[in-house]
C-alpha cells in the first residue's frame, strides 16, 4: 500500500455516477467534510445532476462537472447559499482521482460543482475541499473514455446521476448520511435515498 493511501483516512460513504462513458464509484470523506459530502449526497439524491455533463475536460489536471447549464458558471448548493471550505491536514492533492468542489474563484463559495483530479495538483491545497475520491481503476478507464468522447460531441460528455450505491449496513446504520447530530434530518434524507434506489432498481428491472 502506498504512503498516500496510509495518510489519508478511512471513507465513510459511497456514490456511483452512472453515465453515458461508463460508471464511475465515488468514495466520501463524510466525517473529515461533513458539508460538502451532505451537500453533494443531497444534489445527487433529488437527481440534480441528471443529465448534465462535464464541461471542462484539461488532460493530466481536472475534469469538472455538477453545473445544470453546461457553462461552468451556474449551479447552486443543496442550502440554497454558497457553503464553507472543509480543510483537512490529511487530505492532499497528490495524485489522480481525488474529487473536490469547485468554487467561484474566492474562499467559501462551494455550490453544486466538483471535479476529479488527473493527477498531482499541489497547486489547489487549501483552495479547493477534497470530499471523496474514485476508486483508481475506474478514474483510469472513464476518464480515457471521457478524453476521447469530448472530441466528438456534447452529448456523450453527459453525466447521466441515477441513485446511490452502498452496502445495506451504510444505509441502515446512516454512515452514509452520518455528519453530526441532525439524527432527524438524516432520517429523512435517508427514507428519500432509499426510495430513489428502489425506484431506480424497478427501473432496470422493467427494461
């Protein structure tokens, strides 16, 4: 196991973003980031990422998406405002597959966007908050089908968000959803998620 992977701690949540390349599995950090990861699981959950696409493709930096207009300059976060920066001594832009939140360009203006990291960024630390990361086989493979893709049109650059993934026990035990003490709003968020799995699952099954 390699020293980054030491140093960074143990996830606690988990996503897949279906899309029209490939599906892509999205590890969180939901203790070290508790806004960022409850914002990024609400928008993913009331489907609001469905349908949009990754806008900024840079080869061997980022690729970012999570903006409802395609443009790179929309978006809104699951609060309704922008949102503060979760800065955590063990998470580092060190290498390929870290995912973080895009901002407005200025401290504690995090929205709906985020982006994977391509490869070492140092220059992002403590300007960006890293929540999740993908796991490195599938950074690998969608990120080369994404590269090749982008060359030929919009539509198959589309990030297509149908539900989320996690082990019974996540769902049961709330680690998922678990980022303090709002016991309630968890409850809540937590029937809704699994509504929306179980209709995407009837979904599949019926096609």
């Amino acid at each position: 196991m390699s020293e980054v992977c030491i140093s960074e701690p143990a996830t606690n949540g988990k996503v897949c973003l279906k899309t029209t390349v490939g599906d892509i599995e999205i590890e969180l950090w939901s203790k070290e980031c508790p806004k960022a990861c409850r914002n990024f699981v609400t928008l993913c959950v009331r489907g609001y990422y469905n349908n949009t696409i990754f806008h900024r493709v840079e080869p061997g930096f980022i690729v970012q998406g999570g903006d409802p207009t395609g443009t790179g300059c929309g978006g809104e976060s699951a609060f309704g405002e922008p949102f503060k920066d979760e800065f955590h001594s063990r998470l580092r832009f060190s290498r390929r597959g870290l995912v973080a939140m895009a901002s407005a360009g200025k401290r504690h203006s995090n929205g709906s966007q985020f982006f994977f990291t391509l490869g070492r960024t140092p220059e992002l630390q403590n300007k960006h908050t890293i929540f999740g990361k993908g796991l490195q086989v599938f950074i690998i493979n969608f990120f080369f089908s994404l590269l090749l893709s982008s060359k030929s049109s919009q539509r198959e650059r589309e990030c297509l968000l149908f539900g989320i993934v996690a082990k019974k026990s996540f769902f049961r035990n709330l680690a998922l959803l678990s980022f303090g003490d709002e016991a309630k709003e968890e409850e809540e968020a937590l029937e809704i998620a699994n509504k929306v799995i179980l209709s995407i699952w009837q979904l599949i099954y019926s096609n």
